[in-house]
C-alpha cells in the first residue's frame, strides 16, 4: 500500500509555534507528529510513502532523512505554490497508480487501516472518508423560527456532528477530478463528485482521534497520547 501525507500547510491556526517549526514536526510527547503517522502506518503494513511539502519543506525532508527508515520508502513532492489540501495529489499522478491513503500531516488516531482499507474496495468507492462523531457545544441560545416567531429556544446546547478525521482511502481515478496547477482543497473535492454524482463512502470510527492543528486539541495531545493511545497506534 502507499500513503500520502499532505505537510505542505502553513498551520496558521498554531502560531506562533508554526513561525518556527512546520505543523507536522510539532513535537508530541517525545516525537514529531509526522514521526508517529509514519509509525502509524508501517504497523498497518503502508511500505511507499509520500510527503507532500511546502511551507519549510526543507525541514521535513531533513528530519525524515536524519531517522533510519529501512522498511518504508519515503519520497518528497513540492508544492510549487500553495495547491490546497488535496492539489498536491496531480503532483504525484505518476505513482498514484493503485489504491491509496491520503492522511493529513497533522492527525494522531488509532485506526485500523486494513478494515478501512477492506470496507473501500467493498463498497468499489472512488473516495471513503474516515468519519467520527464529535460534540460542539453553542456559547449562545438558539432559536427556531418560522415567519419570525420563535418556534423553540435552546441555551446553549451542545450539538453532534459526523467530521472527517483527515484521513482518506482512494483510487487513482479521483485525480481526474482534481486540476493540475490550481489551489484545489477537500471541499472542493467534495463538491465535485456531488455534482457528477460521483458516491462517496464515509468510514465510521469511534476509537482515538485528533487533529492537533488547534492550540486547544494540540494541547490535548499533549495530555493524554503518551498515557493512554501510545501502544496501540504505535504498537510499542
């Protein structure tokens, strides 16, 4: 299998620590973000993996290359300018030749790649996204209306939501919805296949997920990864 995780991002919502450091070599416990996804998906078998990089690249490749790697064969594509967060995939249509991951440089979790893997060719889908359910709580009422009368009032309430967690399964087909050269993100990617009736999967998980692009959740990672999900995202 192959992977490719996206590390070209600014990660504006972390500074100033991303002033410094590019989002996926911040540090978690011991390790950068990137290490532990690289980990992540050697354990599920992943042998080829591509980075695509952009803001402080040079980094990244210097770090990865300083750590013996002996049983993943790591390349590095450059974004020429900001293409997004799935643009950079038309950089590696010549590889992308077979089914593949898609992780975002900046997600820890424990999920197993093999079912999610098997549960893509099941369904023979273009695009499944890995999903899980989070709750956002409302700082504000809420009301509901019709023809400007309040139908029903709720004081801060807390809400449920399907999320992408950032990590995709897909075949090489879906480059051809992606144009080459152009800042082109998810969303767009999203629209797209909507528009052309194009099915797209979601893959349930409800183990171990963060994204630890925000300061909070960033946090968070630091708190509870090396506690309680070290061993069964990594294995050690």
């Amino acid at each position: 299998m192959k992977a490719v995780i996206q590390a070209g991002g600014k990660g504006t919502r972390l500074h100033p620590y991303t002033l410094a450091l590019p989002k996926p070599l911040m540090p978690v416990g011991d390790q950068p973000v990137l290490m532990i996804l690289l980990k992540w998906l050697r354990k599920w078998g992943v042998k080829n993996a591509y980075i695509t990089t952009g803001y402080l690249g040079d980094l990244i490749q210097i770090l990865c290359e300083s750590i013996n790697h002996s049983d993943m064969e790591i390349s590095y594509s450059k974004e020429p300018e900001p293409l997004g967060t799935v643009g950079a995939l038309r950089l590696l249509d010549t590889v992308l030749t077979d089914t593949f991951f898609t992780v975002n440089g900046d997600v820890i979790c424990d999920m197993d790649l093999n079912a999610f893997y098997a549960f893509h060719k099941h369904r023979r889908s273009t695009l499944t996204v890995a999903v899980t359910r989070t709750v956002q709580k409302i700082d504000y009422g809420v009301f509901d209306c019709c023809n400007d009368m309040v139908t029903h009032f709720r004081e801060k309430p807390k809400m449920n939501f399907t999320v992408s967690m950032g990590v995709y399964c897909m075949e090489p087909e879906i480059l051809k919805y992606i144009p080459d050269g152009m800042p082109f993100g998810f969303d767009d990617l999203v629209h797209e296949l909507l528009r052309q009736n194009t099915p797209i999967y979601l893959y349930p998980h409800d183990g171990f997920w963060l994204d630890i692009g925000r300061e909070a959740d960033y946090k968070l990672a630091q708190e509870i990864f090396l506690k309680e999900y070290k061993s069964s995202i990594l294995g050690c």
